[in-house]
C-alpha cells in the first residue's frame, strides 16, 4: 500500500485529493473508476466530499496496477476483482493475456504460454459432440433412402 507522508495515522481516511496525488492518479479519473467499479466505493460525506478508506486506496491501486501496468479493459479488471477479491491481487501478477482477456489462474485448468508470452487455451473435448453428429447423419441418410 501507498504510504502517505501527511501525519496521519496509517488508517485515516483520505481525500480524493490526497489520494490522487499519492497514487499520480488524476481526481477524475477516480471518480470515473467509481462510476466503473462497483467495488470501488469511497464513503461520501454531506456535500458529496469522497473519503476514501484505506480498503479504498487498496483497490484503487489494485485497479491502477492491472487497467495501466497489466493491461486489462475495465470490465476485465472488475472482473478479476470479483473473482479473487483485491486482497488476492498479488498472485494475479502471474496471469497470462489470452486475446483481450486474461487467464483465471485459480480456475484449474492447465495454459502453457508460448514465446511472445501469450497464453494458450486448453482444447475443448468435441468427441461426444462429433458421435451425436455422425449418428445424426447416419439416421438422416437412412430416412432419405426409405
């Protein structure tokens, strides 16, 4: 986490302003990450003044590191918020791009990258899909020579 050199204690809450100049993220592009994330949400004072908690600025940086270094699209990110919480963001790093989505590394499943980095998805099973296929035409040929 970011540390602040403000004076506060580590768990104080902080401004928009504070935050935006900690992390180099402009206050608009904050406050358009709580229109994205629905995760993202700074407590609001009377007035509409943002204070962000520490779990805030957390996942502020969470999202930073993974629109602006890891390359995700915002929905993508959100996603892998969701799926492995912001707490769990450090073992994303590993998370391989495959076209315009990342691998789940937690979903089981194995992907090997190649050499531009580049992760490969596992092949589907189509057999049993192929054997309903092959039956299908055989009952078809059958019915059109009767």
């Amino acid at each position: 986490m970011v540390e602040f050199n403000d004076g506060k204690d580590r768990a104080a809450f902080r401004t928009i302003g504070e935050v935006s100049e900690a992390l180099g993220i402009k206050p608009h592009v904050l406050r358009y990450w709580e229109q994205q994330f629905s995760l993202l949400k700074p407590m609001k004072r009377s007035g509409g003044r943002r204070l962000y908690r520490p779990n805030d600025i957390e996942m502020v940086e969470a999202i930073n590191r993974l629109v602006n270094e890891e390359g995700y699209t915002l929905k993508g990110a959100e996603a892998v918020l969701r799926s492995s919480g912001a707490s769990g963001m450090d073992r994303r790093r590993e998370d391989r791009r495959v076209g315009d989505r990342r691998a789940n590394a937690g979903d089981g499943q194995s992907r090997r990258a190649d050499d531009t980095g580049a992760a490969e998805a596992p092949k589907p099973d189509y057999s049993d899909a192929i054997a309903k296929l092959k039956n299908l035409r055989g009952r078809l040929a059958k019915a059109i020579e009767a």
